[in-house]
C-alpha cells in the first residue's frame, strides 16, 4: 500500500508530461513547420490525392514504370515484407513471373531490386538501373523516343545522401507524374 | 564496400563519442546535482526516502503492476475510446495480455500491425507511455545498482529516479528526435488513413497517424515496437537516408551511455572503459560477421536472369542505403531495442544468425540500464573465476563474492538460455509452434528459436514470417518476457543487497585488478564460453544448418 499511491501519482504525472505534453509538442511543431510531410505526404495533380510521395502504388501499364514487387500488394493499411528466407522457393518462383512481365533474359538481365520485395512492401523508389531497363518499353508504349524518357530519369535519380550511400535512386510515383506531364 | 565501412565507423564511432557527455550528465543527474528538479519530482511523487534493496524492488514492481494493468485495461477498451478515427475494433484478449507484457517489460514484441489494430489513443497513451515509463524503469534499476556498488548506504528512491530518467534524459532527446524525424517526412497528426486515387485509377488507403513522437521514443528507450506493422522498414516511420542516420545513432546512445553512468557512480571510470572496451569488440565482431554475410545475393535469383551485384535486396528499403539491413540488425539486437530497418527473415542464412547471437549474449550495451545490469551479471562471474584460478577469495571492487552471491548470479544467467532452449523445443515439438510457421525446414526453425530469444531477451524483434497472433504464443511469450523481465532486475538488486550488508575490504596488491586489460580478455572469454556452449546446439539446428544445405 505504502508503494501504491505514489505510483499511482507517478502514473499521474508521467502520463500527464509524456504523452499530453509531449506529442502536443511535437504535433504543433511539425504541423506549424511542415504540414505536408505532417499529413503523409500526400501528392496532389489536377486538384485530387494521386498517392503519397512516400507510399508505393501499384502501376500495371506498360505506359508507366513499376514499382519494386510488393508482399502486401502496395496494401497502405497493412504493410509488410514477404518475410521468406532468401533461400526459399517461393521467391524464386515470384521472380520468375516479374521477369516474364519484364521480358528479362539472359543477354539483358533485370536489376535485382525490381524483383525483390521491399521490407514494408510500399518502397517508394526503384533503383536508377530499374528504371532505365524499363525506358524501352515505357517509350514504346508511349510512342515517344526513348532517349527522352532516359533524360527524364537522369534528371529525377537522387543519390540517397551523397558519399555515404552512393546508389542513384527514382521516386517512381513522381517520374510517373512526369511521365504525364511530357506528354500534355 | 569502402563508402559502407566508412559510414559505419563514422555512425558508431560519432554515437560512442556522443555517449561519453550524456553519460557524464546522466551520472550527475543521478547524484542528485539538480537539486531544484529533485524537489519538484519530490512533491510530485511525495518524498524521496532513502531505500534499500527490498523496499527499491517493491517500489518498482508496483509501478510495473499499475504500468501492466492501465496498459491492459486501455488497450481492450479502446474501441469504446476517442482518439480512433479509423474505427479499430475489440482486440482479442490474449494479444491485449501479450502486448501489454510487451511494452511494460520494454520489450515490444508485436504480434499485430499498429496501422490496423491500435487506435491512435492506444498507441499514444498506451503503448508510447509505456515506452518512456519503462525505459525509465531500467535507467532506475541501473542507477541503484550502481548505488549499492559504490558503497552508498541506500540504493536511492525509485519514484524520483523514475523522473528523472524520463524527464531529464528521455523527454528532451524525444523531442529532439521526433522534430529531426518529421523534418525528415514522419507524419504527426491524428487524422485518419488517407484515401487516395492512383495514376491508374485504383483507390490506395494511406494508413498514417502521430508517428513522429512515437518513433523517437521507440528508438531511445531501448523499447522498438513500431507505430506502423513492419517498423522503420515503412517509408512514413523512415522516410530516408537521413532520418534512418538518426534513428540508428539514438538507438544505441544512451545503452551506451548508461556504461559510462555506471562508471562514474561507482567512482571507477577506467573499469567502466574496461567493460565498454569488451562490449565494443564484441559489437565489431557482430559487426563484420553481419556485414559479410549479408553481402552474397539472394540465392533463390541465382539461376535467373538477374543483376546480383548489390548483395540480397529482399526484405530491404533503397532510400536506407545498402548498408542499413546488417547494421540496423546488429545494433537492434546488441541493445535489446528491437526495431527493424530490415526484415530479419529474410536476411541470409548467417546473417540472422548475427541478431540471434545478439540477443542471447543481451549485454553488448544491451537495453536501458538493464544491459549494464546483465554486464554486471558476467563480471560478477568473470571475477569469481579470476579469483578461484588464482586462488584468492574473489573480490569485486572490494566486496566479497561468497556463495549467496554466486548462487543468485548463476540462477539469473541460467534463467536466460533455459526461457528461449526450453520455450524453443516445446513449440518445435507441438503444432503451436509448427503450425505457424512462414517458412519449412531449418528456417522454421529459426522462426521459432528467433521468437523465444527476442522474448527472454526482452528484444522485440522477429523473424515476422511467424504466424504468431494465436492465444499459445500470445500466452507463452507474454510469460517469458515478464520473467525475463523482472528476474534479471530484482535479483541483481538482491546480490548488490548482499554486498552491502558486508564490511568491504581494502583492494590490495594481491587484488585482481577490474581496471585492466587482463580483467577484460578475462570477461570477454567468460561471456563467449557462456553464451557460445550454451546456444551453439540450437544455432547449429537453425541458421547454420540451413547454410551448409542450401546456399551454394
């Protein structure tokens, strides 16, 4: 007894100052500074939410470049990897299908991101070799030259934080809304 | 490979030198330099008498048992609760059980997905305070070890140390964080999910929520149990290179930092050095191990048409950086943290074998307070056997180590491989363990020895291919976690007691020295003999076996 009103108090006040106080903080601050980001990131052209800048969307048009395979199926309320040991069957077998979709061979092997699932299955990005490999066929789709579809992702790749991670990567759902905008 | 080695030193060797300032200022804090803090925290909780071990341990468990019981009883009410704009309905009471015991034993095993179980009011007032109060808890249980260590009469009072802990370290670096991190592109706001039209014309619901003050205190508090299902793999939770950097650094800060705390209560800052040193080399082995495992490529493309040049992708995030999926692991797991920024499972065969040797050592760092406290564990061992071989009565730090002190000492690291070997082969043998599984043969089995390690190690992590949301993991880890919990604090209290309660003899030129190089490579063997003969049958059973028959 002598222990349980002072937890109760220190219940009181650390709920009180961790929780009231604290996330009252941090909400007013990032909604005061960047409310954007604040509220998922959500993407809007012509006026309506296209997609969250951060958020994977599944693309199934060979008019548009594709995503990284997801285990979830791009699922925004239920994300998640496939969980499958990088030794397991099944893997192989999920790769098999992209690489018929990509038309991949043996003289023109696809990069390995393309056919692998991401950990939260919603990886925004694709690898700068991903999204040249499918330059031919968005262009073909398109009707467009092919050398501007490549200008498109030269100018939209990012390195994720300069010397320390090197790789070039392409926000997928913001080359697609490039992708549209060339074309009005 | 020269960029990933560079950015490791860089990330882990910044962290260690950050660690040495807030290590000093936490051993201030809990010698009671702020004394104007004090009394607020005083008149808040209603004094701060001295205790002992005995009244610091009851002190604690019922804090833990209101912790546990307004956790539990909020969580199975949530949906009759504001704060749930996305209308999440009743969870199952054996989850509610399970969860609970999660977060108030700061380990944050989830058998759920936050985004479609929680509401926001249970994630923020449930589960987020639990992460402060918690990580607090063993910051506490630290400093009052420490206490009794260094010859101080009393062990402190629990109810300010709580306080302390939580307002003057955790808070200010929460809010810290929690800004850098939305300045990164976590969301914070209590809307509910967004709905969205695609390019292609598919409606995508946008799960999102008050994540940003959330995650910070996940990755600090030593805690990691996510706001979203798949942890900082999820782009809204780790939204880039950057907020990853932070994430990574602020998970192994104050684990850290607690060694130096240690040292400087006690009054011996080169023997605290010692054991950082120890803790250091084992986390670099760790370190090389999981970052060469990791680079062979995932073996189910090898026979087609694929670019393998990048290492095994599968269960990875771009924007983190190749490097992201072995260090995140190790550091996850050689704290008791517990957050992901890659999947574990599907890490190669002996790479997962890395967190898992993490969690059953549980001391490189380890969690807040708790994993100097297991540290103290095997120097308390390390000096027993120092002081037999040469035939001394063992002595640590001037206190006798007799047979009271041994047998307590034993029973708690026994504790340990006995919860997950024991835990490992009843749900190996029964279909509550077989009938989950996500994957067949060896790696099923590592299923299963990953969840028990993650539970007794009060880790949280896992390997998610596990179906384990059913009342018999529920109930078993819930179990685990709280005895691995509270036996590993309430008896080192207990031996620290028995210390205390003998005249403490002068260290003389005959007295091993704790201060040196010889008392480290002394602990550094005694922990690896430990935890290597004990674990290495079931390891050999899981990751290795799988290595030696499938990859080629």
């Amino acid at each position: 007894m002598q222990y349980l009103l002072p937890s109760l108090r220190l219940w009181l006040v650390t709920f009180l100052v961790c929780v009231i106080g604290y996330s009252a903080m941090v909400l007013g601050f990032a909604q005061a500074v960047v409310p954007f980001q604040a509220n998922g990131s959500i993407i809007e052209a012509d006026g309506r939410a296209v997609g969250s800048q951060l958020i994977a969307q599944d693309f199934t048009s060979p008019r548009y470049f594709w995503p990284r395979p997801s285990a979830v199926d791009y699922d925004g309320m239920g994300a998640g990897g496939s969980n499958k040991s990088p030794t397991s069957p099944e893997l192989t077998e999920r790769a098999q299908a992209i690489i018929a979709r990509h038309s991949a061979t043996g003289d023109n092997p696809i990069p390995a991101d393309l056919v692998a699932a991401s950990g939260g299955g919603l990886d925004p990005h694709i690898s700068l070799a991903g999204a040249l490999y499918q330059a031919d066929r968005i262009a073909a789709a398109r009707g467009i030259a092919a050398s501007e579809v490549r200008r498109l992702i030269e100018a939209q790749a990012v390195s994720a934080a300069g010397p320390f991670a090197p790789e070039r990567i392409v926000n997928v759902l913001e080359l697609n809304l490039a992708l549209d905008q060339l074309a009005q | 490979m020269l960029a990933s080695i560079l950015t490791i030193v860089l990330i882990v060797g910044g962290t260690v030198l950050l660690s040495w300032p807030l290590g000093k200022y936490m051993a201030a804090l809990f010698s009671g330099r702020f004394a104007r803090a004090d009394q607020l925290f005083a008149t808040a909780t209603g004094g701060t008498q001295e205790q002992n071990w005995k009244q610091y341990s009851f002190a604690l468990i019922a804090f833990n048992v209101v912790m546990f019981g307004f956790v539990f009883t909020l969580l199975a009410t949530q949906h009759l609760l504001p704060l749930n704009p996305d209308s999440q309905g009743a969870a199952s009471l054996d989850l509610v059980f399970n969860t609970a015991a999660s977060f108030t034993t700061n380990t944050n095993l989830q058998h759920y997905s936050g985004e479609s179980t929680w509401s926001y009011l249970a994630q923020l007032g449930g589960l987020m305070w639990l992460q402060f109060v918690s990580a607090a808890t063993g910051i506490a249980a630290l400093a009052a070890l420490a206490r009794g260590i260094g010859g101080q009469a009393s062990m402190g009072n629990f109810f300010l140390d709580v306080q302390r802990a939580a307002f003057c370290v955790l808070l200010p670096l929460a809010l810290l964080l929690a800004s850098a991190i939305a300045l990164a592109g976590v969301p914070m706001t209590l809307e509910g999910a967004a709905s969205v039209t695609t390019l292609e014309g598919a409606t995508q619901t946008i799960a999102r929520g008050p994540a940003a003050a959330f995650v910070a205190i996940k990755q600090l508090g030593t805690n990691g149990g996510g706001f979203f299902g798949p942890n900082s793999t999820h782009p809204l939770e780790n939204p880039s290179f950057w907020s990853n950097l932070a994430e990574m650094v602020s998970l192994i800060i104050i684990p850290m930092a607690c060694v130096w705390m240690f040292g400087r209560i006690i009054n011996r800052p080169k023997h605290a050095a010692v054991i950082f040193g120890v803790m250091a080399a084992l986390l670099a082995i760790k370190l090389a191990a999981a970052v060469t495992f990791e680079s062979a490529p995932t073996m189910a493309f090898t026979e087609l048409p694929v670019q393998q040049d990048v290492g095994n992708l599968e269960g990875k995030e771009l924007r983190l950086g190749a490097i992201t999926g072995p260090l995140w692991a190790v550091l996850t797991t050689a704290t008791s943290n517990g957050s992901v920024g890659a999947m574990h499972d599907s890490l190669n065969p002996l790479t997962g074998l890395v967190p898992m040797a993490g969690m059953w050592l549980n001391e490189t760092f380890g969690g807040l307070g708790v994993g100097m406290i297991n540290m103290f564990l095997y120097v308390a061992l390390a000096a027993f056997v120092a002081g037999m071989m040469v035939g001394r009565t063992p002595e640590y730090l001037g206190h006798r180590i007799e047979g009271r002190e041994m047998r307590l000492v034993v029973l708690a690291l026994i504790a340990h491989p006995l919860l997950i070997l024991g835990g490992t082969a009843l749900f190996a043998a029964t279909p509550w363990g077989l009938d989950t599984l996500g994957n067949t043969g060896a790696h099923g089995f590592s299923e299963i020895l990953y969840e028990f390690s993650s539970a007794a190690a009060n880790n949280g992590s896992g390997f998610e291919g596990l179906g384990d949301n059913t009342p018999a993991w529920n109930i078993a880890t819930g179990l685990v976690m709280l005895i691995a919990r509270f036996l590993p604090i309430i008896v080192p209290l207990a031996i620290v007691g028995s210390l205390m309660a003998k005249r403490r003899s002068a260290e003389s030129a005959g007295t091993l020295s704790v201060e040196g190089p010889t008392f480290g490579v002394m602990l550094f063997i005694v922990i690896l003999i430990f935890g290597a003969l004990t674990f290495f049958p079931a390891a050999a059973l899981g990751p290795i076996a799988e290595h030696v028959t499938l990859m080629r």
